[in-house]
C-alpha cells in the first residue's frame, strides 16, 4: 500500500498541483451481533480507501478514493475539480518532511484474534450468573493500516487494533442496564446508567430503564495505536 500512496502524490504533482497528502487505509475488521443470549448476525470488512489532499495554484481539495484499482483515473478528476474551485487566499502550504515517529506495534494476540466468540459467551454468562434474563449487544474487532504519503518527503506507516464489546442485559421487560467495557486494557464492569442511550452504543440497542447491576465479569481489552 505504501506505493499506492507514492503513486497518488507523483501523479498529483506531475498535473500541476503544489502540494498534495494521500492516505491509503487498509481496513480489516468484524462484528458479532448478539440478542436474546446468542449470536445473531456476524459481519466482516476488508476493503481498501484512499483519502487525499490536493492543492493546484491554491486551490484546494479534499476527497476519498474508493476504487484503487482506478487511482490515475480518480486523481485525474480531482485534480480537474480542483483547477476549477476557488483559490484559498489564507492557504500556507503543508509541512516539510520528513519526520520521525516512534515504532511500536499492536498487541500480537489482538492482532491474531480471529473469532471473539468466546468473549460473548463470557459475557452474556457474566450477566445471566448474576440473574440477567435475556442479553443483546455487540463485539468488535477493529484493525486498520495507514499509509500515508507527502509531496513535501513524509512517508509514514500506522497499524491500529482493538476490542470493542458492549452488552444490554435485561432483568426483566420493562428493567434494563447497559455496560461498555474500557478500551487499553482497564476492566470495566456493567453498571447501572440513568435512562436514556448511552454516548457510543449501537443504536439498535434502543433506549433501557434503570434498574440494579445485572453482571459484574470483567473484560480486558487492548487498544494500541502508534505511528
């Protein structure tokens, strides 16, 4: 992917823009969606995206590429929007490369982790071993890659991973609460919120009640993000 990259800034430069930034991400990620104390739905993303910045006699433009096996052809067109937008007076410029970032990767077992579905089944057995009646939520795994490429010498490489689980469990019909495990490895529990959907959950996890803690099993979960 670094190449792809390179390849969307020389091309860039060579139609006349000043300056120009790509950012291809290689996104590798999934999702278990439980209800009702089991596995409903589970999906799975590989695709690969480019975001860029284009500058032509201060013109400026930003955009994703969504098909990279058409790079020339998009940055071509983009280039030509560009040439037709309006100049940005105040633009500065972007910064001189290159840099130097600090090498540290993502948590191998993260980085392994093909299937959470044991990480389900422990929670949805936290909360009925403390008297849930029925559970629902989600699990997520995310990891991407950034490539990332200057026309002013900065090249860069970004590899991300975590874990994401989240779990209504319901006491009853009309009692609820919902808990969210931390990310970078800090154990959480569930705990009872005011009413209302909390900040960060799906929103097909709907509204709930309050009512009393319904599990207390903690999971651990890893997030490392670096340059």
């Amino acid at each position: 992917m670094e190449d792809v990259s390179s390849r969307i800034v020389e091309k860039a430069i060579g139609l006349g823009c000043q300056d120009a930034v790509a950012d291809v991400i290689a996104n590798r990620s999934y999702q278990i969606r439980f209800a009702q104390n089991e596995a409903v739905i589970s999906n799975r993303w590989r695709e690969s995206t480019a975001s860029v910045f284009f500058v032509y006699d201060k013109r400026v433009l930003a955009s994703d590429i969504k098909d990279l096996s058409r790079v020339d052809e998009a940055v071509e067109r983009l280039v030509k929007i560009a040439k037709s937008s309006q100049q940005n007076p105040d633009y500065a410029g972007i910064a001189d490369g290159p840099f130097r970032y600090a090498r540290v990767r993502p948590d191998p077992k993260v980085l392994s982790l093909d299937e959470g579905g044991k990480y389900v089944e422990a929670a949805i057995g936290g909360a009925t071993d403390q008297g849930a009646k029925e559970c629902a939520g989600s699990f997520w795994k995310y990891e991407d890659e950034h490539f990332l490429a200057t026309s002013n010498g900065v090249e860069a490489h970004d590899h991300r991973a975590s874990l994401y689980l989240s779990i209504r469990a319901l006491l009853s019909l009309d009692r609820a609460v919902t808990g969210s495990p931390a990310r970078r490895g800090s154990p959480s529990s569930i705990r009872r919120r005011p009413g209302g959907r909390r900040a960060g959950l799906p929103p097909w996890l709907g509204r709930r009640s309050p009512g009393r803690p319904v599990a207390t099993r903690s999971c651990s979960i890893r997030s490392f993000s670096a340059l």
